[in-house]
C-alpha cells in the first residue's frame, strides 16, 4: 500500500531539471574589480584628482585586475568571467565597480580636501 502510493507520487511529480535543460555554468564572483575600484577611487580622491581624468585611475585599476586574473588563469579566464572579451569589458564597465568607485572618490576627495 504505501510503496504503490509512493509509485504513485513519484510517478505524477514534476521533473526539476533535465538532461536537456541544464543551464550554463555561471562565472564566479570576482571581487577583485571591486577591491581595485575601492583602492584606486581611494587613490584619486586622496591626490585631489577632479574631472574625467579621475577616471583613468579607474580604467588603470581594472587593467591591473584583468591582467592579474588573465595571468592568474593563464589566459584561460571563462571561469571567471563568460568570455575573454567579458572579462575586459563585462567587469571594467560593471555597475558595481563603477559606483563602488564613484562613491569612494568623492567621499575621499571631499573627506581630504572639503572637511
């Protein structure tokens, strides 16, 4: 009686996955874009850097890192990031690294040369 009804249950259960249906792996997190935003924004901030040209402490900062992680995977970076030209683009032009470093610019600027 109770196998039949468990025959029962497991036969009308919906499947959750299958063969044919399984996504893509996803890339991991990889802070360190954000830990490079945060240091060169600190860094911009502190020398009084204004303008546009603050942002190239930016695009410096992420160069570093996707060289590092480039270097680190030893040119093969898909499992941190979808494609090659994701891990340039996709994380240098990320919101949260941009705003990560947008934020703690102008906290360190106005903190070091306002107050």
């Amino acid at each position: 009686m109770i196998s039949d009804r468990v025959r029962e249950e497991k036969k009308n259960a919906t499947p959750t996955s299958t063969s044919h249906h399984h996504s893509p792996p996803k890339p991991k997190n990889n802070n360190s874009s954000i830990a490079l935003a945060l240091t060169s924004a600190l860094a911009a901030g502190v020398l009084g850097v204004e303008g546009w040209s603050g942002f190239l402490y930016y695009l410096a900062g992420q160069a570093v890192a996707a060289s590092a992680l480039w270097a680190k995977t030893a040119g093969e970076p898909e499992a941190f990031a979808l494609s090659k030209v994701g891990l340039l683009v996709g994380e240098s032009l990320g919101s949260t690294s941009l705003l990560t470093f947008i934020l703690f610019w102008s906290l360190a600027h106005n903190y070091v040369h306002l107050f």
